[in-house]
C-alpha cells in the first residue's frame, strides 16, 4: 500500500491566489495521502489539509535521527524533535505494513 506525505503546504499562495494545494503523488487515487497532527489532535497549521487527504499522525516534535553536524537543538546527541508531514506518513505506512501482516486477507 502507497503512502505519502501530504506536505507541509498550507499556507503556499499558488499562482491563482489560492492556498493549500493537492499535491502529487500524495493525491493520486492509489495513494494514502497523510496529513500532520499535533499533541491535540487537530491538524497541524502548516499541514496540508485538503480534500486529497486520506489520514492524519502525528507530525509535529519527533524525535528523529538527525547527523551530529545538523543537531542545532543544543544537545549534540544526533536526535531532534522535528515537524513535518513526512514525518506522520512513516507512521502511517507501519500500521498499514502491521495490519496487513496481522490480517492478510483483508483488501
């Protein structure tokens, strides 16, 4: 099963003036498109959020591997808390990847 980020979009001014565009290929019909929660629950504000949205995980501080040379958080330990779409979808596609383990034989 495909997943995809939605992206982190949705204040993007597109060229006819409207924001918070379908991007591709997270709105492909054959595509899980993810979009990013915070802590409540409620859509992050800079996720996209549009009808080619399919799920939403959290996506905002995960802890996330990061080269030494790139972890400004003021702990050098490798590790930052970071926000972002493509940080909810990896979620996303583990609990498709489990519940098509656990249950084959759904489709």
């Amino acid at each position: 099963v495909p997943v995809a980020a939605a992206g982190n979009d949705r204040d993007t001014v597109m060229p006819d003036g409207t924001t918070n565009p379908v991007l591709y290929p997270a709105a492909l019909p054959h595509i899980v498109s993810v979009a990013a929660t915070g802590p409540s629950g409620a859509t992050s504000e800079f996720s996209t959020a549009n009808g080619a949205v399919d799920l939403a995980a959290p996506g905002e501080g995960v802890l996330t591997a990061v080269p030494t040379a790139w972890d400004d958080d003021g702990v050098a330990d490798g590790y930052e808390r970071l926000d972002g779409t493509s940080f909810a979808a990896p979620i996303v596609a583990g609990a498709v990847a489990w519940l098509r383990a656990a249950r084959p034989h759904r489709s």
